[in-house]
C-alpha cells in the first residue's frame, strides 16, 4: 500500500439486547450486552497489532462502548462524530418489523419498497444518513493519508456508505448487504474519492467465542430476502 492510502477499519458496534431482539434501535441510546462485549473484545485483541492513528465513533453508547474497547490496546482516545449515527427510524423505535408492519402497514410497504428515499414518520431516509454520514467519512480520509484509522458506526450507515462508495444501487442495500454485530470491513482509500473495499462483513474473530461462521441471514435483512413474519 502506498504512502498516502488511508486505510479505514469500518466497524459495526457489538450486539445489544435490541439487537438480538431484532428490533428498531437507531437513535435509541442502549449499552453492548456482554455478548457484545465479548465480541469487540476479540475484534480488539485481533486488531492490537496493527498500527493506529485515531480511532472515531458515532456518538451514541453502543459505538462509543465499541470504540473504547477497541482503542484500548493502543493507548488512544475515541473521537466522536455524530454524522457517524444510525438511521433514526422516528415513531418506530425500539419496535420490532412485525410490530411495525402490523400497525404502520402503509409506511411499512413504503420502506421496504424504497429505503432510500422513504423515511417513517419522525425518521431518517437512507439519502439524509448518507447526505451527514459520507461527508464525515471523507473528512477523516483527507485528515489520515498514509494512516491507518478505527471507524466505528452502525449497521444502516456501513451500508448506505459502502453502497455510495462502491457505486452500489442504494436503494438495494438492505436487500444486498449486510453487518453483523462486530463485524469488521476494511476500505483503503486511493484518495478521498477513489475506495476499494477489502475486507467486508468479517467476523473471523467470532472463532474463540464459537462463532466462527456467521448464520445465514434471517431477519435482518429485508422482506426481499426474510419474507413475511412466520405466525
């Protein structure tokens, strides 16, 4: 790698309960559960080795618990950036996609048929979360050349970014792509505008904890991929 790539350590935060409840959590402020810990304490231990220039996270609980652990072993300090947060998903918050579907059967179809430009009522659409989180990106990239920097945010966003990135269909990307809890993507940048992605989704550091292979998706995709809610 040349001199001035930047290479980002693109991270999903650990699982929380909401997470593992498969449930609306973007702007909802909610802690790792120790399973969570766990995992980026892994991801910590495989990453000490590398070397790093500064490690950045949305400023919600559940990234910064996430960066803290993984700064740790290189004596640095997690720097917020609020453009780095999650989707807010609005009056759906902290429901699950059946609760939402059920009550919301408009706004639900709506989603699902376009997230990029469709948000619920209160909420975000994917364009607004790209529009304040991939300018964030770029700035870190133009502040690090020739570094090697720790990112971490949540799983919409890492979507909505790779997909601007990579020139992906956004309006695909939950369809097409997907961040488990913990996981870890690397993207090297040519320059602020040129991005390849090496690394996407790994969670090789799952292995000690017995969870080598990451399960099929279920229900964190969409209802392209899950189908309806089984009664």
């Amino acid at each position: 790698m040349s001199s001035t790539n930047t290479r980002v350590f693109l991270i999903r935060h650990g699982a929380t309960v909401l997470s593992a409840e498969d449930r609306f959590a973007g702007s909802t402020n909610v802690p790792l559960s120790d399973e969570g810990r766990l995992q980026v304490q892994r991801l910590a231990a495989r990453l000490a080795g590398e070397t790093m220039a500064a490690v950045y996270a949305s400023d919600l609980e559940r990234t910064m618990e996430t960066a803290a652990i993984l700064a740790e072993p290189h004596g640095l300090t997690v720097q917020a950036r609020p453009g780095l947060r999650e989707i807010s998903h609005g009056h759906w918050e902290q429901m699950t996609r059946h609760e939402v579907e059920e009550k919301y059967p408009e706004e639900a179809f709506d989603w699902e048929r376009d997230p990029y430009t469709f948000a619920p009522s209160g909420g975000e659409s994917g364009l607004a979360v790209t529009a304040r989180a991939l300018p964030t990106l770029i700035d870190l990239v133009r502040a690090h050349p020739g570094q090697n920097i720790i990112v971490v945010s949540h799983k919409a966003t890492i979507r909505l970014l790779l997909s601007s990135l990579l020139g992906f269909d956004p309006r695909r990307y939950r369809d097409n792509l997907d961040q488990n809890p913990a996981a870890l993507n690397i993207v090297d940048f040519k320059d602020p505008t040129r991005a390849r992605l090496t690394l996407f989704n790994d969670t090789s550091h799952y292995a000690d904890a017995g969870l080598a292979i990451p399960a099929v998706p279920n229900a964190r995709l969409s209802m392209w991929w899950s189908g309806p809610k089984k009664e």
